[in-house]
C-alpha cells in the first residue's frame, strides 16, 4: 500500500521535472546580453552581475498574463514580475540593484516590441496636449562615474565624516520609508564602524541635517539611470524637452 509520503515525494519529483522542464523551455526563446544601467559597480566583485551584463529573453504571449494580473496590479509588483519573468541570466532577482531596475524594464519594452512609443506631453508655451512618439533606442543614460571597491560599496569623504554606502536591492528599497530608514538601508560603514548599532547612534547623534543633506546629494548625484527625457516639437516648430512616465501601459502599444 502506497504512504502519504510517497504521494509526497512522488509529487515533488513531479514539481521538480516540470520546473526544469519550464526552464528548459524558456531557453528556446530568443535572448539578448544588455548593459546594466549600473555597469556592474554596484555588485561585490565575485557577484556575476559585477560584469555589467545581463542576458534577457523576449516575452511571449504568456508573459503578456502577467501585466494582467489583478493581484500584482494591486500589490504594485507588475513590473517587477516581469522583468524576473524574463531574466535568464542564473541569479537572484532580489539580488537586483533598483538603480538597475528602469534599464532593464526599458531593454525588455526595446526586445518585445521595438523603439517607437506613442506619448502624451504638454507643449509648455500653449498648455496643449501634444500626441508624439519617442525613440526608445536613443534614450540617454547617466552613467555611474565613482568607483566602488571589491564590496560594491563606495566612499563618501567630508571634513567631518568618511561613510562607505551602497545602493539598495530591489528587496530594500521602499518608497514610504522615512529619511533615516533610508540612511541605514544605503550606509554599511560610518567612520570606520560598521555595527548596527554606532550606524544608529551616527545618524541619531553626530549626523547633522545639514551634512545628511550633503551626503544625499552626493549619492543622488552619482546615481546611474535611464534619463526619461526626450526633445519634442511644439505646436510652432520649435522644441521643448520633457519627461515621461514608466507604467504597465509601458507595455501595450
């Protein structure tokens, strides 16, 4: 007679080949290497994103479910469904820097369905809603110009204070959290500590607002991302630059 423990183990040798067999599959599909947006200074030297490179698939109808989904829809995790979905380079996802994060997103809009994007802008001479497309394909990037060391960490000098920091991992990154939450998930070592505790007694007792403001200027300065930023033509010939959202529509044409 057959154990509930074998129906268990039966069952986990089934879930088992059909994973491998998913990843088997998804491996037929055509992939790209990519440039991440980082360049791969923002990874300890033995990760292997370190090398700035990222290998993503094309999507296929069914990953066109997962910009459906109510419950990501809800939670506000479509886009980061995705973008795992398609990543076939063998890493962690949460491993992914956020800095990261709009690059790839771009690359996977470029991979699935070209360069041209219809858009909506405001002319700013006239207030008229102007419909343009843009060039996915010359969009610039700001470039991370500090070096970090074999940590992925880099060094933040001032008179007063020598602070080492990181930039945050999709899994620590949160858009709600306060100014000190946000200096205590980027800063690993603060004169020369690096104990939870005189990071926090640093930022309590010794980190003057007026220095925080230095050192967050700093880090937003040096901070690598996709510029949203296009020229366009106004309503008279001339042109005007203006910004333009990422969303889940980011995927429908």
């Amino acid at each position: 007679m057959a154990k509930h423990t074998d129906r268990y183990e039966n069952q986990n040798i089934i879930d088992l080949a059909k994973k491998d067999y998913e990843s088997k599959q998804q491996h037929t599909v055509p992939a790209e290497i990519v440039s991440l947006t980082s360049r791969g200074k923002v990874y300890p030297k033995n990760h292997p994103l370190r090398s700035g490179k990222i290998e993503m698939r094309y999507m296929t109808a069914y990953d066109e479910d997962i910009l459906t989904n109510a419950s990501y829809l809800r939670e506000g995790i479509v886009l980061n469904k995705l973008i795992e979905a398609l990543i076939v380079s063998d890493i962690n996802y949460d491993d992914l820097a956020m800095v990261d994060k709009d690059g790839l997103i771009l690359n996977a809009r470029l991979l699935s369905y070209g360069a041209e994007y219809a858009v909506t802008v405001n002319d700013p001479k006239t207030g008229t809603s102007l419909d343009r497309v843009v060039d996915l394909s010359k969009l610039k990037t700001k470039t991370l110009d500090i070096n970090s060391n074999d940590n992925g960490e880099f060094t933040y000098e001032s008179k007063k204070h020598n602070i080492k920091f990181i930039f945050p991992t999709t899994t620590t990154a949160d858009s709600t959290e306060t100014t000190s939450e946000y200096l205590k998930s980027i800063i690993v070592e603060a004169n020369g500590s690096r104990k939870d505790e005189d990071i926090d007694n640093f930022l309590r007792y010794e980190f003057l607002a007026k220095d925080s403001k230095e050192f967050q200027k700093f880090v937003m300065e040096n901070t690598p991302t996709v510029l949203l930023e296009c020229e366009f033509e106004g309503e008279d010939g001339s042109t005007f630059e203006a910004g333009f959202p990422i969303g889940p529509n980011f995927f429908w044409l």
